[in-house]
C-alpha cells in the first residue's frame, strides 16, 4: 500500500441531483481515466442513497462496463434524492461503505445541492472515521489508511446555473431539445397564423429561454434575471401587434419557469396566453416543454465536455494535495479549470438572492458577459424594424458575403448582419455566389423582412463557392465595390474566404476601392481557419456525424465488426478527434499525424486482442486527409483480411451530409453574436475613419480580433490548416478513452 493519503486508494464516482444528459459520459470518462492510471475504480448507484446503503449499489469497473453508455441520455448508474445522507448518521453509513473497499476519493457529478452535501461529507470525514473506529465498526488502521476525503465536483444540470464554469454538462443538450420543439412549433404556428407561449425549465436561471429565444427567433422572452418593464403586457402586445402588422405569419413568446415581474409575482404562460387573445385576438396555445428537456441522447458537445471534465476531474485527484478543498472543474474560455468548489456553489446562490432581493442588475453582472451580450442582440433582432436613425449620421453601406464550402449557420449570421446593420442606420447590401459574384456584380440591398425565417435554415440562401479571385479579377471586384459604394465589407466563411478577402486586403494599396475595412467570421464545418478555437458549422456537423455513428454503432454491434467511418475536414483533422471522443471511436486517424504501417500493424493487433477479449465493436474514424496512400478503402480492406474468424470490417464515408442540415443551437447562437461583434467592428472603423480589417474569433473562449495582415504568417504555407490547432491537446483524451 502506499503512504497514507499519498494517492487515493480507490476512486468512486456517483451522480445526483436531476439527472442531466451528459452524466453517462462523464461516469465513463471518470472510470476509463481511474483504469488507465492503474485506480480502482467503482461507481456508485442511485446517488448518495447508494453510497449509504452500500452493498450491491457500490460496484466495481472494469472498462467493459462502460461500454454503450456513452450515447444514452440520463444517468445509467441512477439518481436519487436521499434524506438519509442529509443526517449524519448516514453520512458515516457511507463513509464506512467507502472504506469497505478502499474508496477514499470522490467524483459527485450533479447539482449545487449534490456538491454541498459531498463538501460537508469532505470536511466531516476525520470526525466520521473517529466514530466508526469507536463504534467497532472499522480498525483504527483502516482509518489511519484514508485519511482524507478527495473530492472533486462536476456540474450536471441543464440549466448552466452554476458559477465556475461556462457550461454545465446537459445544457447543451437540453438547449437541442427546446430548439427542436420551437423549430417544429413555429412550423404549425406559422401555417395557422397561430401564438404560442413556451414555457421552458429554470427556475432561478433564464439561461435556457435565453439562448432558445436567440436560436429561434422567439419574438418576446421573460427571464427571471431580467424582469420586464412595468408596463411589459402593453409592451409586449405592441410588438407582436407590429410583428403581424409586417407580415410575421407566428408569434411566440418564450417564458422561463422562474419568470417574475418587478413586484416579484410569477409570470405565467397562462397569464400571457391571455393577454395575447383578449387584448390581440390571437389564436394563442400553449406549449410545456417539461421533463422532455431533460431528456435525450446527449449532444456532441456535452459528450466531449463531460469526457474532458471526467478525465480532468481524476487527474486532479490524483496529483492535488489530499488535504486541497474540494474543488469544481468547469469550462472557462474553452479551457478546462479548477475552482474551489464552495466558492462557486455561493456564487450560484449569489445571483439567486440578488433576483429575490429584486436585484436585478446585479444578478445580470453575476451571469458574464456573453449572457448579457445575448439578451441584448435578441432585443435588437426580435424588433419588428430598425430603430430611427439619429439625424445627421452617415449612412454607411456594408456588404455582407461567403466564401468557401457552405457551413450551416451561415444564414443565421446573414439575418443577424441585415438586422444589426440597418438597426445601426447602415444600408445592408448581400453579395450573392461568393467573391465569383462580387466580381459581377451580383449585389443587391436587403430589408428587415427579407432575412424572416431565416435563422434557422441550413445551407447558404446568397450562395457560395470557393472561388479566390486573382490577377485581374481584383480590379473587377474594386470596380464593383466603387460601384455599389460599399464602405466595409463582412465575410462569412471558410478557408477560400479567408483567402479572398486577404487578396482584397493585400491589393488595396493599389485599388482604392479596396482600402475598406474588412472582417472575417470563421464559418467552416473543418474549423481550419486562422485567429480561431472554433469555427461556426463545426458543432452542426460534430452532431450529424455523432447522430450517425451511433446508427452505425447499432448495426454494427449485432455482427462484430470493425467500421471504419470517413469524415470531412480536408487538411485538418478537427472533426475526426472531436467527432471520435464524442462518438468513442477506438482509433483515429488525423492529417496532422502521417499514418504509418507500423500504426495500422498495431492497431490491428490491438483491435483482435479487444475482440479475443469480449468486445463486439470497433470504431475508427478517418479523416478524409488523414493520408493519400492508406485511404479509407485500403484500411477497411486490411482489417477485413487480417480480422479474419475474429471481425469483419465494413466503411461507412458520410460525405456531404455532415455540410448540411439545420444549424445546431451553439451554431446559431456563435453566428449572431459574432455577427454582432463584426458589425460593431465595421462601424467602430467607418465612424473613426479606420481602416483596419481583421479576423475574429474565439480565444480562450473569448471574441477576439487578429489583424488580417497577419493572415499569411498564421496558416501553414504548404497545406491548409492554421499553423496553431489547440483543439489538438484533445489528442491524450483520446488515448486515454479508448480501450
Ligand atoms: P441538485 O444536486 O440537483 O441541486 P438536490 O439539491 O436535490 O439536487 O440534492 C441532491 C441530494 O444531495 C439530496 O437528496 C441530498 O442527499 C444531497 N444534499 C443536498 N444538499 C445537502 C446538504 N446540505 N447536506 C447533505 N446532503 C445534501
């Protein structure tokens, strides 16, 4: 044995609180990662209610068993709310359960109730051995074995209400669910003309409602941080009155559970249904979305994040000094982070009191940044038209366009630009068919209705191709641009936009029409463009390729097989690694890492030992650029040879639907607030007189902007991915997970 509270024993997992999708990966990843550190591992049914009663509720793992869970909804190893575990007799109940088999540190997954009760078990430990060393019921040297209680917090919840981290495991997933049902709602809505109410889960957080409404157009949304104005029913009335007045064929207002008005008084759907009929003659129905919103397999995006905060959280168990406070690990930034874990459980409760102190400024500091930039943008975007314009200021004409292969979002960021610019007091004008129909002059001018519906729509309406314009091309499109008097321009796209506009940029010396500003949003399924994290389009195909593996998963796993599946992403291999952790391929196969035989010698023997040894599926996942000579065929071809009684191998190449389909919520939401962000630029630079073109996106998790001039110093010069991939430390995740 090692030195007393050197390293834990054993580690336990247990998840609690209401169930959040999400939890299964995270318990697989918690238990993988114990496993490959040579850890005991065991988790614990049915919450603290397992952890009291021991017995049968506290098993053992191995990494068999915790084979297909990854993609279920809900919590395999059960929740339950325990009284018991409130008293302290319990607790020492589960304490001595622990003890039993060596288990001295703890991974609670679930909500700030959960991570309370796991801290105070954490600070009671010492006292609880004392007394079971008393009582008879564990030796003193037991006791003296496991000193301390580790324990670190992952937060479950849909409702991302807790401090410490950007993202609580089962939001994202949740947010899928609610976005779901709006886009089929305002389906039959607009069809009858009709209303509808939506009243969505949070109780003390509008998180949920929020981010719904930004994804779906909602066209009012009460939130319990943000309270409405006094004369909110008259309010609201006026703007669906002005939206049916424009031509909205539905209205829907979004109401979180929580919402109140400023006196305090609950808000309720039943009360807006009836002001929307007596007070407009709406047809008005109401819609619970309920405990569906819990419910579902989880998205690419909490399956990846509960992998990493699982991993993350047994790593830190591992190195942290026994004695270090209970800790949270959360997302900040796009970065996995520690934080004291009381701290942030007071926070949380900190922006609950301040809505019950009616508080409410307050409460919407204690949310960040992005949740009010949100709130904001929605405001704008929900308007039925622009406001008025101040008097005397210019009226500056920008130019939206695409360039590269289409990315889904991408009509959510054109809605967003028309709206936000002619809400500035700009002109708007689309350039249709990419820099191809700039260079023709293919421009024409929008208004505030033109872009209706248009949020949630896949694909590209204006058209784009990956056409970058050279020689004298150039001067056609500055001509162009002098012609329609375009003063800055916004590109939307992916790598061939990139590289359009930076031709533009480059030439404008030469051409005065080109010296304007420029910006450039990443919007690319391949997420290969410079000065970004995170490209808009990525998480739509993440999920399309998920949804898919999983069918697969399900044919595949009645016949023993090994399927290798093909997936986008050109030079980068961004898609393959996200893709294959959220999805838990066994092998995965990137450009950045050449493919050599020795490789595929390897894994072959590594996949014949899995199925020798009870496995009945293998994945792997290529990316289409992963390597020229040992394509997807020749690999499937090599494991069908040499898996011979063992396995058979089949490939499965998804081609283009992984561009397609509607744009997730994170999609939709990333391209109106980014738009917003390039449509400020744009107007801080005209109304300075700057000419300062650049690039945005997201570092550390934040809206930054790169200088366009440094384009060429930020991608590689001989194949076409950004010279700095962060996405790539996932890598040792991926290792770790498969088996
Ligand atoms: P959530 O974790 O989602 O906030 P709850 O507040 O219902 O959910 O907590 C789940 C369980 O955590 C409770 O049933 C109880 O066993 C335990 N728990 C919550 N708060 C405490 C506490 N203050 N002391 C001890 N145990 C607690």
């Amino acid at each position: 044995m090692s030195e007393p509270g050197s390293a834990p024993s054993s580690i336990g997992v247990l998840t609690s609180g209401g169930d959040a999708a999400g939890m299964n990966p995270a318990v697989r990843a918690v238990i993988r990662t114990a496993l490959h550190h040579g850890i005991d591992a065991y988790a614990i049914h049915e919450g603290y209610q397992g952890l009291v009663e021991g017995g049968e509720f506290i098993r053992r793992m191995e990494i068999a068993d915790t084979d297909g869970i990854l993609h279920k909804g809900g919590t395999a190893i059960g929740t339950a709310r325990s009284q018991k575990f409130r008293t302290r007799e319990g607790r020492r109940a589960a304490a001595r359960n622990m003890l039993e088999r060596g288990i001295d540190a703890l991974v609670v997954i679930g909500g700030d109730g959960s991570l309370t009760g796991a801290n105070m078990f954490r600070a009671e430990w010492a006292e609880l051995l004392a007394e079971l060393v008393d009582a008879g019921e564990v030796t003193r040297d037991v006791a003296d074995a496991h000193p301390f209680l580790r324990l670190v917090g992952l937060v479950g919840s849909i409702d991302n209400d807790m401090s410490g981290t950007d993202m609580t495991i089962g939001a994202d997933t949740a947010l899928h669910r609610i976005v779901e049902a709006m886009d089929a709602l305002r389906s039959t809505a607009s069809s009858h003309q009709r209303s509808f109410v939506v009243e969505v889960m949070g109780r003390h957080c509008g998180y949920l409602a929020l981010m719904a409404s930004l994804a779906t157009a909602a066209n009012w949304v009460l939130i319990p941080e943000q309270p409405p104005a006094d004369d909110w029913a008259e309010q609201m009335c006026r703007d669906i009155r002005a939206g049916r007045l424009i031509g909205r064929r539905q209205s829907v207002v979004v109401v979180a559970e929580g919402a109140e008005d400023r006196e305090g008084n609950p808000i309720t759907a039943e009360q807006i249904r009836k002001l929307l009929e007596d007070e407009l003659g709406e047809d008005t129905r109401i819609t619970t979305l309920g405990h569906v919103q819990r419910g579902g397999s989880p998205s690419a995006f909490d399956r990846y994040l509960a992998t990493q905060l699982g991993c993350a959280a047994v790593e830190r168990l591992l190195t942290d000094d026994p004695q270090t406070p209970a800790q949270l690990i959360g997302l900040r930034g796009n970065r996995v982070v520690t934080s004291p874990l009381m701290e942030c459980v007071e926070q949380t409760r900190a922006v609950a009191e301040r809505i019950k102190a009616r508080d409410y400024d307050g409460a919407m500091l204690l949310r960040g940044g992005s949740f009010r930039q949100s709130y904001k943008i929605l405001q704008t975007v929900q308007q039925a038209a622009a406001r008025p314009t101040r008097p005397g200021r210019r009226r500056f004409r920008l130019a939206i366009v695409h360039g590269g292969g289409p990315a889904p979002g991408m009509n959510t960021a054109v809605r967003a630009a028309v709206r936000l610019g002619l809400d500035h007091g700009y002109t708007v004008l689309a350039v249709k068919n990419g820099f191809r129909g700039l260079r023709r002059g293919q421009v024409q001018e929008m208004g505030w209705m033109d872009v209706s519906g248009w949020v949630s729509d896949g694909g590209a309406e204006l058209g784009t191709n990956r056409d970058v314009p050279s020689g004298e091309q150039i001067g056609q499109i500055a001509e162009q641009i002098a012609a329609h008097r375009i003063d800055g321009l916004l590109m939307a796209g992916g790598w061939s936009g990139y590289a359009a506009a930076y031709e533009l940029h480059r030439h404008r010396d030469k051409y005065s029409a080109l010296d304007i500003p420029i910006v450039c949003m990443p919007m690319t399924i391949n997420n290969d463009v410079p000065g970004t994290e995170l490209s808009i389009g990525s998480d739509t195909a993440l999920n399309s390729i998920v949804t898919d593996v999983d069918k697969i998963r399900q044919s595949a796993v009645a016949t023993r097989r090994v399927v290798v599946v093909e997936v986008m992403g050109r030079d980068c291999g961004y898609l393959a690694l996200l893709s294959g952790i959220a999805s838990g391929a066994e092998r995965i196969y990137m450009p950045e890492d050449r493919i050599t035989i020795d490789d595929l010698t390897s894994d072959i023997h590594a996949m014949a030992e899995g199925f020798r040894s009870g496995k009945r599926l293998g994945l792997i996942i290529r990316s289409e650029g992963a390597d020229s000579v040992y394509n997807t065929w020749f690999i499937t071809s090599l494991f069908e040879k040499e898996g011979g009684e063992l396995f058979d191998a089949r490939q499965a190449v998804l081609g283009h639907v992984q561009e397609g389909g509607d744009p997730s919520p994170f999609d939709r939401i990333h391209a109106t607030t980014l738009t917003a962000r390039c449509i400020e630029f744009l107007s801080e630079q005209l109304e300075a007189g700057g000419r300062a073109s650049a690039m945005i996106g997201f570092q550390s998790g934040r809206q930054q902007f790169t200088d366009l001039t440094s384009y060429p110093a930020l991608i590689e010069s001989d194949v076409r991915r950004p010279v700095e991939q962060r996405w790539m430390e996932s890598r040792r995740l991926a290792v770790i997970m498969r088996r």
